[in-house]
C-alpha cells in the first residue's frame, strides 16, 4: 500500500522511525495536486503540519513523499494516527492517488497557513 506523508514522519524527521520500524520503503519525494493547503497545527508535538483539500485553491503543491508498505503495516500504523489527522486520498501532481495524511477542518481555524513554504521541509528550516 502507497502511503504520502507531509510533515513528521518526512525522512530524517521525528516520527519517520513509525515507517521504517514497520518495514516501509520510500519510492518516491514528489507533489500534491494544486488544491491543497498547509498548515502548521498548533500544541502539537513534534510539531506537526495538516494538509487540507480546498476546492478551488490554484497552488504550487504541496511536497510530500510516498512510502510503501504491507497492508498488515499500513493497517497498524493508519491505527495510530492521532485526531485531528487522518488518512485519506491524496491526488498527487501526476494524477495518482495515494493514501495520505490529511487535517480536519476544524483543526486548521486559526492555525498558521504555510501554503507559500511548499512543504514543511521548508517550512521547519525558516520558522522552527
């Protein structure tokens, strides 16, 4: 199973030990679609990013990066996953769609939109 991640669990960063301790390769560093938004959620820790749809955005898209995993993998890690993010279809530059992470919106009122970074790779390095 394809899983695109946006923030923490990106290689090198703080939770990315989730995938690799349940055996997931990298395949690919690449783009969402343009409709959607970034934003930096507040009181979380490690500091985490929520991606949102937003029908009607025209953006750059928002870097992300694939991993593979086996159901059984994707299974126990998709249990993990803390509210207010979740995983769902994610369009990707190509036209693909992958299973990803993705925010409520309810969690995005008021948290700092950081679209403009690209990513949170970028992000983190100018604002963390």
């Amino acid at each position: 199973m394809k899983l695109a991640v946006v923030g923490a669990h990106l290689s090198g960063l703080p939770l990315n030990h989730q995938l690799l301790e349940r055996g997931a390769a990298l395949v690919a560093t690449t783009w969402t679609a343009p409709w959607y938004r970034l934003y930096a959620l507040p009181d979380t820790t490690p500091p985490k990013p929520g991606l949102l749809r937003v029908p009607g955005q025209v953006g750059p898209g928002i870097e992300v990066e694939v991993w593979d995993m086996d159901p059984a993998a994707f299974a126990a890690f998709v249990e993990a996953v803390p509210a207010p993010l979740g995983i769902g279809s994610i369009e990707l530059e190509d036209g693909q769609t992958v299973k990803g992470f993705l925010v409520e919106s309810y969690a995005v009122q008021g948290a700092k939109d950081i679209t403009s970074f690209g990513g949170w790779r970028n992000y983190i390095k100018t604002a963390l």
